[in-house]
C-alpha cells in the first residue's frame, strides 16, 4: 500500500512493480496498492499485479486499503473508493473486520467443466473432491491459460463443499501472480455464487475457509441468475511500514 496523493506516481511502471513486489530482491507481495484523490469518492485505488501489470479488482485489496485510509485519517469508519470496476462502498465494523461491496454479477457461464463468473475480476469455479489433494499450481496454471478464455486468460478457483451447506473452502490460482495465492477475495466471492448456483440453494450467506483465513461472502439473488447487494468481510492485519528508496 502506498498514499500517492502528494506525489507523481507515474514513476510506477512494469519493471519498478516487479522490482518492489519480488520476494528474494524487494518487499515481496502478490500486488501493489497505490491511493490516490478522485473527485466523487474519498480515494481512488490502483492495483498492479505482481508481474507489473495494472490488475483488475482485487476484493482483498480493497479491504485493505480501507483500514489504510482510515489510518491515514482520509475516513472514519464508513468509505467510498473507486477502482478500476467502478464505485465501492466500505464499512470498518465494531470488531475491526472490514465489509466492502463488489459489484453486481449478472450472468453465470458454465464452460465445459466449470462456471465463468467475473466479481471485478474474471474467474473459473471447478467443483472438486478432495481440494488439499489438488496440485494448484499445475492444473492451476494450465487451465489459466487455456485459448478459451482469451489473450487476458481468467482466474481459477478449485472448490470444496462442507460439512454444513453454508460452508465452503477455496483455493485460487492468480493470473498476474502466477501462483497459487492464500486468499483471493474476489474469487472467494465467485466461488460463493457458484455454490448458490451450483447446489440450487436457498444459501444467501457463506463462510468460506481459505489458506489465508476465513471470509463471509453474502448476498441478494434473483432467479438464481442475477446476484446483487454482494459483500465480501473478513479481517485487516497491519503487518509493517516501511520506505523504499526507488531513485534510478
């Protein structure tokens, strides 16, 4: 996460993204965050994939920066921000988890094995058995960048059921990171809708286990086919601060 208000951040191409998020030579990260002022919201936020290139929504992100421009002191515990997909609305609740709202879905595409749902960002949902026994990485990556899904290539979420039906556990492979990641929010997010979709549940609110953590994705519904009212909640850690020197 970086505050981008005072300062010109057009120095953020590929290679200095790269450099940053690379995890043997710079900070390490799946992604770069940077706030910036917009005019109709409180703040803007841009996200780079770890390979550079500027991504698509990232749920988790937006999460993110919430906490980051509350204690920034541009927020109090209500947010608007806008991001490449359009407006969010952010909530900090009482227990610190944050609550953000996604935008609407309206549409689900079933492709051959699994559904095609894109939350902000394009992901593939398969149904699996056993998910500690996928190798996410290979089959992740295979199927990412598999011709039907175009040049951009999509995100892949491997799914398993629970015990209770409200329940589900994930695993996502990113495009942009090019590795398994231990939460993915707007993935989680699809996966949650598939299930509804999937199972023809009545389910309008699912905890979902990542390797990352716990997540709640919940959710209004109409004819099973249009999904609207979508909110993904989950925790903020702050990890650390910290400055880079990026001077040529």
């Amino acid at each position: 996460m970086i505050d981008g208000r005072e300062w010109d951040t057009s120095c953020f191409d590929r290679s200095l993204v790269r450099q940053i998020c690379d995890r043997r030579f710079g900070v390490g990260a799946d992604g770069l965050i940077i706030l910036d002022n917009t005019r109709g919201s409180d703040f803007s936020m841009k996200y780079f994939n770890a390979d550079g290139k500027e991504g698509t929504m990232c749920g988790n992100g937006g999460r993110c920066i919430t906490v980051f421009a509350r204690d920034l002191g541009l927020i109090g515990l209500e947010a608007t921000f806008r991001g490449i997909d359009g407006k969010h609305a952010a909530s900090i609740l009482p227990n610190e988890e944050v609550r953000l709202r996604l935008k609407d879905v309206d549409r689900i595409g079933w492709v051959e094995d699994g559904y095609l749902v894109d939350t902000g960002s394009p992901h593939f949902v398969k149904f699996v058995n056993d998910l500690d026994g996928i190798d996410v990485e290979t089959e992740g990556r295979e199927i990412r960048n598999q011709s039907r899904f175009g040049r951009g290539g999509v995100n892949v979420n491997f799914i398993e059921a629970g015990r209770d039906s409200n329940r589900i556990a994930v695993r996502t492979y990113e495009r942009g990171v090019e590795s398994e990641t231990l939460s993915c929010g707007t993935g989680v997010t699809a996966s949650a809708i598939c299930a509804y979709y999937h199972f023809k549940s009545d389910i309008l609110s699912y905890h979902i286990h990542t390797m990352g953590g716990n997540l709640n994705v919940s959710f209004r519904a109409d004819h099973h086919t249009s999904f609207t009212d979508i909110y993904l909640t989950g925790p903020v850690s702050h990890v650390f601060d910290g400055s880079l020197d990026i001077t040529p």
